[in-house]
C-alpha cells in the first residue's frame, strides 16, 4: 500500500500505472471528489475542439468576465 512521504509524495504501483499507460515523466492531473483524489493521465490533444462553436460576447471585457472569482 502506497504511504505519503514527508515532502508529501505519493508512488503509485507498477500494476496501475502499467494498465493506465503512465509512464515516468508523464502528467498527471489529481481531482479531488468528496474524500476522494482521482488521478488522471494528460493525454496531448485531449481537449481539441471543446471551445468549437463557443461565441465570444464582446460586450464583457477579460476583467469582467474573471469577477466572479473573487467574489
């Protein structure tokens, strides 16, 4: 069973990764759900054509359109 480090790292087993294809020096991305930390492999061209057909409103500005992170 995998134990955090000190420096809070994480070896994942050779049987894991071997069935998803991660490689050593691949990304990853770690989500987390509830209590749960789901990892996920990158994988290059993965988000082509998600924005397809998005239409900009010209009428809000880059600053306006991040607002909402701060509020």
């Amino acid at each position: 069973m995998p134990k955090v480090s000190a420096k809070r790292q994480i070896t994942l087993p050779i049987a894991g990764c071997e069935e998803l294809g991660i490689q050593p020096g691949d990304e990853v991305e770690i989500l987390r759900h509830g209590n749960q930390f789901n990892i996920i492999k990158k994988q290059v061209g993965s988000a082509a054509g998600l924005l397809k057909g998005t239409k900009v409103n010209k009428a809000v500005s880059d600053e306006q359109s991040r607002q909402d992170q701060f509020e």
